[in-house]
C-alpha cells in the first residue's frame, strides 16, 4: 500500500443499478471493491486545488506572481483586475506573498515549473517506510532507557563501595576509641580513698591494676618489655610498637584471636607510620 498526498484513488464497480425491491443475486453482485485506477495530478491541478480560495475577479497566485515577476505593482495589479480598494494585499498575505519582489516572484515561477516538469512528485511513502521509521524510533527509546539503566546502577555500585569503605573505617575507629579507653583505665590511678560508705568493708584485688595476671605470664613483665623495646622512640611509633606487643603478650591469656587481630592491625599502622606503605 502507498500513502502519496499527489495521487487520487477511484473505485468502480461494475454493479448494476438496484432496484426498490431487494434481491439477493444483485445484492451478492455488488460485494467486493472494483478495481483501481491511480491518477496523477499535475501540478497546474494542485495548484487549483490550493487556490480554491481566491478572490471573485479570478486572480489566482500564479497570475499575482507573472504580474509582479514583470514589474507590475500590486496597486496595478489590483485596479487591471477590477479588485475592490487594498484588497489584494490580504490575498498576498494569504498566499504567503509579503513582500514579495520581481526577483523572487520569477524564482517561485521558476519552482513551479520545474515541478510541472516531473509530475511523478516526491516518492511515496510505504507502510514498510512508515514501520522502520516507528521500530528504529523506538529502538533509539529503548537505548536511552538501557543506558539510563547503566548510568544508575554505576552509581549504585559506587555509593555501596562507598558505604563499605566507611563501615571498615568505622570498626577501625572503634577499635581505637575501645583501645584508648582500655589504656586510659589501665594509666588511671588507683585511689587510697573509699568509695564506699562508712562502716562498708570493700575487698579490692590490687593484683588486677598493679600486675595483672595476663601481663605476667613470664619472668618478665609486660610493661617493663614494652619499656625497653619502645626505647629510642617516640609518638606514633612508640604507642603502636607498645600496643602491639601488648596484645601480643596477651593474646593467649585474654583477648584471643581478637587480641592477635588487633597487635595486627596496630603493626599495619605502625608500617605506615615507617613509610613502608
């Protein structure tokens, strides 16, 4: 099937004419389309047919624009044709005229009559031209939403590496503020004054503060090790060597695998610290 704006399409039947009284023979004659003859309008046609709105005198577009293409001017124009006083300038303003010019007017003849040379016109438009047009228009709908799609899972993806990033620092920073307070209970001093009312008798296990059991497992206790091997050093690597020997020395005493995992990662800062990362 062909969609042309240029063709008229007309049917005819070979039915006989009908008669007041229904029959059925004539009636089954009748089904079904007859068939198809295809006319071309010419260009002179179209233009007839475009101007079918004109002014009663019978101007038409094509006599305006030969007028002023030879010189005329509207007002010429206007009295040769018997025209009523300044209407022709609202048929120029219809025509899509304003303005129009010698030079111009002959250029717009000229497109016409290179057009009345091919009255075949633009090609027509198929239903198979139409579909393509609607499939890859919709195919390009479809990629914009895939790489939409894309676009917002890349960010997905980088806000969840992002949000993990920040849980690791978290425990690391937790682990930091539970060490600092262990070693700010452990530094604090032990107080010869009772807390307890009076006529209140408190045992207190002094060995727990003074040399706990789990930094004297040895002849050596652990405070005194981390004194002699933080000797030379200072900030950073000294809290990190000392802390990590700590736990250490601890490790199988208290803290277990929690006590090894952190020495570890105090060891890791300690690196850094040393410029070994």
């Amino acid at each position: 099937m062909q969609l042309d704006l240029n063709v008229i399409s007309i049917k005819r039947t070979d039915e006989s004419v009908g008669t007041a009284i229904p029959n059925r023979d004539t009636e089954l004659k009748s089904i079904g389309a007859g068939p198809v003859v295809t006319y071309y309008l010419s260009e002179e046609e179209l233009n007839r047919m475009r101007e079918k709105d004109a002014p009663a005198c019978g101007l038409t577009r094509k006599d305006l624009l030969e007028a002023i293409a030879a010189g005329e001017t509207l007002s010429s124009i206007e009295r040769a044709w018997g025209m009523k006083y300044n209407t022709i300038h609202n048929w120029v303003k219809k025509w899509g005229l304003k303005g129009i010019t010698p030079d111009r007017a002959q250029e717009l003849l000229e497109q016409n009559s290179d057009a009345v040379e091919s009255p075949a016109g633009p090609a027509p438009v198929t239903v198979e031209d139409v579909a393509s047009r609607i499939i890859a228009a919709e195919a390009e709908r479809t990629k914009e939403k895939d790489d939409e799609i894309d676009r917002l899972r890349s960010e997905l993806e980088k806000a969840t590496d992002e949000i993990k990033a920040l849980s690791v620092e978290k425990e690391k920073a937790t682990a930091t503020i539970s060490d600092l307070n262990t070693q700010l209970e452990e530094a604090r001093p032990v107080s010869n004054e009772s807390d307890e009312p009076a006529g209140i008798v408190v045992e207190k296990n002094d060995s727990m503060v003074d040399h706990p059991a789990h930094y004297n497992a040895g002849h050596i206790e652990c405070i005194d090790a981390i004194e002699a091997a933080t000797t030379g050093l200072s900030g950073v690597h000294a809290f990190n060597t000392g802390t990590a020997i700590k736990y250490l020395w601890r490790w199988s005493h208290k803290g277990g695998i929690e006590d090894l995992q952190k020495a570890r990662w105090y060891i890791d800062r300690l690196i850094a610290a040393a410029g070994g990362a």
